[in-house]
C-alpha cells in the first residue's frame, strides 16, 4: 500500500514566498532572485515529503500567488485588458510574464485585477478567470513540465498536479464582453484539446501519473454537469500516449452516480475525501471502482487536530476490494493548515498532544501506509495512536457555567422589528453615509510597538499610549478627509481573529502557524479547543477612547461568531452550531458593555457567512439557522436605537440575501467592487429593505480608483438601492494597504459622495 498528499503549503516555514514576493513587488529584486526563492522552495518541499517517507509526491502545486490563476496564465485566459502590461521593449520575456502575472492579481494602471473569491467552503481566496466566447485557449506555458523536470533533476519522480479542466470552466465567471446567458462551460472541448497537448508533453518528459483536480464534483452545480465531466475525461483519457490520470475530488462527497461514471471512464485513479461519512456508502452501491486506484482521503487536509489512528485503520480496511489498489493520502491539499507543530513549543501540552500539523500529517500518512502493509516498525506508534484514541475529552476544555447559561437564554435573541426601530441615530447622518469597514493600514510603529510589548522591552502604559497616539492619528485624519462615521483604526489588532481569540477562554494561538490566505496575505487561524467564554471587557477601552477624540460617532468592531469559527480550527467533538452560539454568547457581553459605553454604532463583522454554506443546498437550512441565530444572540441584547452593523466580503452573495436579511443588523456592508455591484441586482430582487453598503472600490488592489470611477459605481447601486438606504464604503478593511494608496482613495470616496449627493439634492 502507497502512500501521497494531495499538495504541501508553498509558502515556506519562515514566511520566505511572502517576502520576495512583495520585495520583488517593491522593486527591491529583480525576477531572477524572485525565481531563486521560489525554487528553493519547490525543492525543499519535496525533499521534505521525500524524507517523510511519502511515496507518490506531487508537483505543480507551488504558486507564487494563486494555483487557479496559474492554471489560467499556462492556458492563455488572460482577459485582453491585460495583453500588454510588461511588453515594453526593454523588459526580458520573465520580467514581462510576471508582471502580466501580479497585475491579474493584483491591478495595474487602468486594468482592475480579476475578481477573487473563496475556494469552496475554505478561507483559501482565488483568482476568477473571466471568460467569454472570444478567449482562444491555447497551451502558453511549461510550468508543470519545468517543475517536474526541476524534481526529476533531484532524483525525485512527481506527479503535476492541475485544476481540472469542469472545474477551472465552472469557476471561472463570464467577462463584461460575453452575450447575456453566455457560460465559460461552452470551451469545455477547446479548453480539453489544450490538457490534452499537457499531456503528449507530460507524457514524452517520462510523467507516470498526473493528477487534475475536480473539487467542483462535491457541489449542485458539478452533480449537474457529468454528462461534461465523461466527455472530457473520455477525450483526455482515450489518448494512446499519455501519463496515468487521477481525478481527485475533496471536500465532501461525490454521489454514487459520479462514482458510476469514474468506473467506467478512461482513467486509472480516482481520489475521494473519506473525511465525511457518506462516501463509503456511496463507494458500496455501486460495488467499488473496478480495477483502478483508490486514493483514499482519510487524512484531514483541512483541520489540525490528530487523526483517529485505530478508526482510520477501520476504514481503509473496509475499502480493500473496492479497487484495484487503495492509496494512503490526506482528503486535500495540505496548504489549508500551517507547516509544523514542532515550532509551537508554548503551546498547553494537554492541547499539543491532540494537534497534527502538515509535517505531522506526513507522518500519520506514512504510519498508517505502514501499518497497512503489516510492517511491524510500525506497531510502537500504532500503540500509542491507540492510547491517544482512548482519552476522554480534557475536562479543562469543559466549563459548565457556558452551557448553562446558554440553555438558560432560551428565545431572548429578538430586537424590536426593523421597521419599528427608532433610527435616530441614522437620522443625524448625512445623505449616503460614508464610512470604512474597519481597520486603517497597519504601519511599521504600530507593528514594532506591538512587538514590543509583546516582547516585554515596552510596558503596558507604554504600549497604551502608543496605541492611542495612533488613535489620535486615524480620527483627525478621518475627519479631514471629511467621512461622517469613524473607526478608531484597530491599531492594537494583529487579526480580526487572532486578537479576539487571544482574549476569550477555549481559544488557543501558535506563534508560527501561518496558512496562506490570498497573495502574499497569511494568517495564523486559532484553535478553537473548549468551551468558550470571556473574562473581560475586550474592546470598550479603545472604542469609548477614540470617542471621546471627536464628535462624530464612532464604530465598536468585533468580529462576529460565525467567521470567529470559520477562521479558527474548530473543535471536532460537537456540532459547530453549538460552539457558534458559545462564542457568540461571550460577544454578547461584549457588545452590551460597548453600549453602556455609550457606543451607539456597533459593527458586527460576518465576512465569511457565506465561505461556510455548505456545498450542497440540501444542508444550506440548517447551516443558515444556526448561523443567523448565533449572530442575533451576539447582537440582540441591545436597544433598538443601538446601530447594528455587519460586514462580509468576498463571496457570492445572491444566494443568502435572505439570511443576510434575517441577521437583522441594520446596516450591512459588502464586497462588490470586483464583481461590478452584481449584488445590487440581487437586493433589488429580494426586496432587501435594511441599509446596505456595497464596496465602491477594490482595496486588494494598490491602484487607487479615480473620482468618476467610484460615482459610476455609486450610480450603479443607486440603480438597485434608494438613496436613503445607501452607506458608501471600501470593500473591506484597509490594513493590509499602506497610507499611500488608501488617503487618496477615501478622499476621491468622499469626493464622489459629495458629487452624487448634489446630483440627488438638485432632483
């Protein structure tokens, strides 16, 4: 029995991809030194699943920003805005590809950068091809080739590793140019012929296997497009040369009548996410997979704690026979946890021993090959799997008093109806209230005054008034720029996450457990272990302190329960709905206490409500009941002149606008810039009658939008949103921009605000 990952986090166990990127971004390297790094990475990479023992190690996945746009580039579907950048005649044809490269991700001149989303049901962002009937795919590049030579030339035989061709077509969305109900799903065949030429290279270089990953299957959209999925792999796998193919599917499960048709399709492997229960039946019903290879997922890729060693063993047991070879492997990618928990020496050692990561998981993969196979190296480990199996849940991870007095809150989770609210306080605001999402660029005093305390070479009085020169700093710039509700900028706050987590009780944080986000943008996601509560007041000091600077009112942020959870690795030994509504209880004080500070706007921030709806509309209600109640038990318990506020951000919102609707927050603000206000439409549609928000300009790009830019898209939501309703705000928060971009931004902003104000004054 072999063993494999689906994919390694690329990013280097010291952060090294994220400093040569924004160093070459800066124009401190050139793209040779840029190419240098992210080589040794690839090499180190493979070299560490090589000495884990891992069997069948994968290529390709390397990235220096995103694997989807990878995908995109090696096939030429770049949209035409972006057909010259880096064609000067004094750049070399590498200075030019990556420049063409960072600016689909990341904006360049007048050309706005793609629109980037969620990867499935993960806080992993990627960047949406945009197509249309004109694009010509075509095989434009060599990157799966030259990174399986480059292991090759260490003695390492790789699998590349591609998004598969339904799922690179189903995620991609149509471009401004395409008729209306014109869909990228059209190139299918086109797109197939180029994957097929990959392959007659692939295959000539001497590749075995290639793996193309098809997580699309797991969703509605995919169960509905497997007539598509035989044509494909019917075409790509009747080639009479060509490398072994493997179609991965994770993150749920595909149904028994995707599963008949991987048995009879031309392909050799088939990889499935036993991390969920219901694919074993479905594997039984349709009597296995004939003689092809089973990669069975049986490693979680996506969450931290250990694996059930002895249960594991029970289910790889039960797939011998259902396939011509079962191969050992995690349920995904392993770039969705952080790199090695070796690192984490502070860590409670009653919490330590239960946690696996991507270095840990190598070698639960390899324990559990081993054990599979009958070698007897291996039963020292399995017997202490065993005993770590048979431990009872901690009692330090329980607090009773939570769970009563979660019971004993019963239906008090209700605010007076919208529309009998007092909005008094909205009242004193202008005409299209502008406003930002939250934070303000973090710069590097403030990091270096955080890291010193942190430290212990500055104290705490030391830290505080550090803290609220900044304070100061952010309200009087705000102010003249000229913005009507203020935020005190978040200063103090390393992760609109992490710094929550590092204040509530059953929440645990890692010093170096950096997962990538998008880009060059990592996060360290806290562990979510135990019952959750919160000793003390969180925020009120620096939230009544930046009011008591300025006249104008002044957000409290928190961060809501729903992404609390979504952005943590969560506990596996309890329904999420109710450690959502532990958390939202300790919100609960919180918001409470910022009320009697005299707060009276209060945001909410939900910015991954819709990254955690499940995959499969069936399960959509009762996720969306208990996500939607923890929010209203966070926020209920205040009055109904109290200004509710939430936030969310890059996701498809048209599908939840109800549930948005039933968070009863009185003003929500959205991501909508990149997808050119389309969620406009959808509010209008519904009939959502709340204040609403829609990003006027991108801030994940550095360009900074112009005056008329930001009107258009004003008018734009003004289409679909009347005027009385409408709040004007960025996409999102602005921390990870630099003062440099955001000033001139929110000055345009507010400009453009002041324009169409005047325009709907004079009507």
């Amino acid at each position: 029995m072999t063993t494999t990952v689906l994919g390694y986090p690329r990013i280097g166990s010291d952060r090294e991809l994220k400093r040569a990127c924004e160093s070459y971004w800066k124009g401190d390297i050139p793209a040779a030194e840029l190419d240098s790094v992210t080589s040794w990475l690839r090499r180190t990479t493979w070299q560490t699943l090589r000495e884990a023992g891992i069997d069948a190690i994968p290529s390709n996945t390397f990235s220096n920003y995103d694997h989807v746009l990878d995908t995109a580039v090696l096939f030429d579907l770049v949209p035409a805005r972006f057909a010259t950048i880096g064609a000067a005649a004094d750049t070399d044809d590498r200075e030019a590809e990556l420049r063409r490269y960072f600016a689909m991700a990341r904006g360049a001149d007048a050309a706005p950068p793609l629109e980037m989303t969620k990867w499935f049901d993960t806080n992993y962002h990627y960047l949406v091809p945009e197509l249309t009937p004109h694009t010509r795919p075509r095989l434009a590049g060599r990157k799966p080739l030259s990174e399986y030579v480059q292991a090759k030339g260490l003695g390492i035989e790789t699998r590349p590793v591609l998004v598969g061709p339904l799922t690179l077509l189903m995620l991609a969305k149509p471009g401004a140019e395409a008729p209306e109900g014109w869909q990228p799903l059209e190139l299918l065949d086109d797109l197939v012929a180029c994957y097929g030429e990959l392959l007659d290279q692939l295959a000539a270089a001497g590749v075995s296997w290639v793996q193309f990953d098809e997580p699309i299957l797991v969703t509605d959209a995919g169960q509905a497009a497997l007539q598509e999925l035989e044509r494909a792999y019917s075409r790509l796998g009747g080639a009479t040369q060509r490398p072994s193919i493997a179609v991965m599917t994770y993150f749920g499960t595909v149904g028994a009548q995707a599963l008949d048709i991987f048995k009879q399709m031309p392909i050799e492997g088939v990889g499935l996410d036993f991390t969920t229960p219901e694919t074993r039946s479905d594997l039984v019903r349709v009597s296995g997979l004939g003689g092809k290879t089973l990669f069975a997922g049986v490693v979680d890729g996506r969450n931290v704690w250990r694996a059930d060693i002895p249960a594991t063993l029970a289910t790889l047991s039960s797939l011998l026979g259902l396939a011509g070879e079962v191969v050992v492997s995690t349920s995904c990618s392993l770039l969705h946890v952080p790199i090695d928990l070796a690192r984490e020496t502070e860590l409670d050692p009653v919490l330590r021993e239960r946690l696996a990561f991507a270095r840990q998981k190598l070698d639960e993969v390899g324990l559990l090959g081993r054990a599979m196979a009958g070698d007897a190296t291996a039963e020292n480990e399995l017997e202490r799997a065993r005993a770590r199996a048979a431990q009872p849940t901690p009692k330090s991870f329980i607090d009773s008093r939570v769970r009563a007095r979660l019971e004993s809150l019963g239906g008090k989770d209700a605010r007076p109806d919208y529309a009998q609210r007092s909005k008094e306080e909205i009242a004193k605001l202008p005409l299209l209230p502008t406003t930002t999402i939250g934070s303000f660029p973090q710069t590097s005093k403030v990091r270096s005054a955080r890291a010193a305390h942190r430290a212990g070479r500055i104290d705490d009085q030391e830290y505080e008034r550090r803290m609220r020169a900044e304070i100061d700093r952010v309200i009087a710039l705000q102010e003249d720029i000229g913005l009507d509700v203020l935020v005190h900028g978040e200063p103090e706050r390393n992760d609109m996450v992490q710094y929550f987590a590092e204040r509530l009780d059953g929440y645990a944080t890692t010093k170096h457990g950096w997962v990538q986000s998008y880009g060059s943008r990592y996060v360290r996601p806290p562990i979510l272990y135990g019952d959750v509560s919160r000793p003390s007041p969180i925020t009120v000091g620096w939230s009544t302190y930046a009011q008591s600077r300025t006249d104008k009112p002044v957000k409290g942020m928190l961060t809501g329960p729903v992404t609390m959870l979504a952005w943590s690795f969560v506990r596996d030994d309890q329904p999420l709905g109710d450690t959502a509504r532990q958390v939202a209880l300790a919100l609960r004080d919180e918001v409470t206490d910022l009320e009697r500070a005299g707060i009276r706007h209060i945001q909410v921030d939900e910015a991954a409500l819709r990254e955690l709806l499940p995959l499969r509309e069936k399960e959509h209600s009762d996720y969306l009941e208990w996500a939607v109640g923890s929010f209203r038990i966070a926020t209920s318990g205040v009055a109904d002149s109290t200004v509710i506020h939430s936030h969310m951000c890059y996701s498809e919102f048209g599908r939840i606008v109800s549930a948005i609707d039933s968070l009863d927050a009185d003003v929500t603000s959205v991501e909508a810039a990149r997808s050119h206000m389309e969620l406009v439409d959808d509010l209008a549609a519904a009939g959502y009658r709340r204040g609403i928000g829609p990003g006027v300009y991108d801030i994940h790009s550095p360009r900074v939008p112009s005056v008329a830019e930001i009107e258009t898209s004003l008018r734009a939501a003004l289409n679909g949103v009347e005027a009385a309703r409408l709040w004007v705000n960025p996409d999102c928060g602005l921390k990870t921009r630099s003062y440099a971009d955001i000033e001139p931004a929110l000055r345009n902003m507010v400009e453009a605000t002041r324009r169409v104000r005047a325009e709907l004054g004079a009507r």
